[in-house]
C-alpha cells in the first residue's frame, strides 16, 4: 500500500521496510529507527559501532510504497555500508 502520509502508522511502515531491505541486503546493523523532523525523515542505524544517519524529504515517501523508498534511499550506499563492515572486520583480525 502507497504512502498517502505521514504518520505514525506510515512511519513505523517505513522502518519496517529498512529493516527488512537490510537484512535483504546483509548489511549487519543495529539500533535502526526513524526519526521525524519538520520537512525531513532521518534514518538512523550503527554499523560496526558507527552511527549512519541518512535525511531525506518527506514529500518523497508520499505516493511510494515503504519498500520502494528503503531501496531508493539505501542503494545508492550499498557497497559503502558493506564495506564499512568488512574494514571492521578486517581490523578485529589483526
């Protein structure tokens, strides 16, 4: 179902979504929320014990469906935020 708006039903729809595209993704994470702002949306998850937060405008969610806007906003780091925990990884071997 397509966003329509923002609120606390949608909002929680759309952490969801996150969630389940980076455990799609296997992408280790952990204290993911969303946090809502005036005009913007903040996701905010830990990665190898450091904080990603990823802002983006509201007014994008509407019309979309969650699990559309968890991979628009999230691919384009994909590589970036695997490789953050490979390095981490790499680091607790030596």
């Amino acid at each position: 179902m397509k966003i329509r708006s923002i609120n606390s039903p949608n909002i929680n729809r759309l952490r969801n979504a996150f969630y389940d595209y980076l455990l799609e993704n296997a992408v280790p994470f952990n204290n993911l929320g969303l946090v809502e702002g005036e005009e913007q949306l903040a996701l905010y998850f830990e990665i190898a014990g450091n904080p990603q937060v990823f802002k983006f405008d509201k007014e994008y969610c509407i019309g979309h469906e969650p699990a559309t806007v968890a991979e628009d906003i999230i691919k384009p780091m994909l590589n970036h935020l695997i490789g953050k925990n490979s390095m981490s990884d790499e680091r607790k071997k030596s």
